[in-house]
C-alpha cells in the first residue's frame, strides 16, 4: 500500500501546498495594515505621517529629476561622497589603533610594575609575619625564663598554656 506524500495529502483536503507561504505574507500584510489604521487615529500621528510621506516624496522627485538631467553628475556625487565617507573610516580606524597602542603601551609597563610591587609586598608580609612569630616565641621564652629564675621552684612545673576562647554556639542552627 502506498503511503500518500505531504502534498497529496493537503490537495486531498483542499489545500494548494504553495498556498502555505502566501497565508503568512497575507496575515503580515492584513496585521500592518490594521496596525496602520489604528495608529492614523491619532490626529498629531496623522498630521506627522502625511508630512514624513510629503517629505520623503520631494526628496526622492528631486533625486529622480537629478538623475534624469544629469546622470554622470549624480554618479560623481555619489562617487565623491563614498571616498569621502571612506577616507573618515580608514582616518578614525587609524585613529583608534593608534589609540589602542597607545593605551595598551602605557598601561602595560604600570600595570607589570604593580604585579611586580604586589607580589613583593606579599613576600614582605609573609617575611614579617615570619618574624613577629620568632618574635613572640622569644618573648614567651624569656617570660618562662624570668619566672623559673624569680621562683626556682617553678621548673617542677611546666609552663601554663594560654587557654582557648570556648567558640560561641551557633545560634542560627
């Protein structure tokens, strides 16, 4: 048995499958047409539209009467203006290159020596945290020293250990 193809299927059923296309072009054209409508009801969007419409109109009857006189005139015009409008572009492009070196060269030495800068104040914080420990540590000893030495009978005994802070309970648990 044959099975019946997409479009023999929709001719069956009375539809003409290039059709399909054609419906969506008329609802798009039926929805800006409305659309169109319902916004002419404003009278200041009216009188606005009809002056953009008159506007538009005499530059283009313009154009067109220009170009029929005198076509290689317009032509050059034309010509003229798109090297003109080029040589603007390839004058900022520069521009912006030599923008972006520049800030790219400028910002690059300071922001090296910062990294740079940085990475030794780290070492040096490292490097004096190092020595605050060896600091305590001597003073520790030297405060174990002066008590077994004002109380020899003190090195029976071992050295207090500072007690810990008990951790506050979680109160949001």
């Amino acid at each position: 048995m044959k099975q019946a193809t997409t479009h023999e299927t929709q001719a069956v059923q009375g539809q003409d499958p290039s059709q399909k296309g054609n419906k969506l072009l008329t609802g798009i054209a039926v929805g800006a047409a409305v659309g169109g409508v319902v916004a002419l009801v404003d009278k200041r969007t009216r009188t606005k539209v009809i002056n953009s419409a008159q506007c538009a109109k005499n530059s283009t009857t313009g154009f067109v009467t220009r170009l029929r006189e005198n076509p290689s005139e317009v032509k050059d015009d034309w010509q003229h203006r798109i090297k003109v409008a080029s040589g603007v572009i390839k004058e900022v492009t520069s521009d912006l290159k030599s923008l972006y070196e520049k800030v790219n060269n400028e910002l690059n030495g300071p922001v090296q020596s910062i990294k740079e800068e940085s990475s030794q104040l780290v070492e040096s914080a490292q490097g004096v945290q190092e020595d605050l420990q060896d600091i305590g540590d001597k003073v520790k000893q030297a405060g174990e020293e002066v008590a077994t030495k004002a109380n020899p009978e003190l090195e029976k005994y071992p050295a207090p250990q500072p007690e810990t802070v008990p951790s506050q309970p979680n109160r949001y648990q």
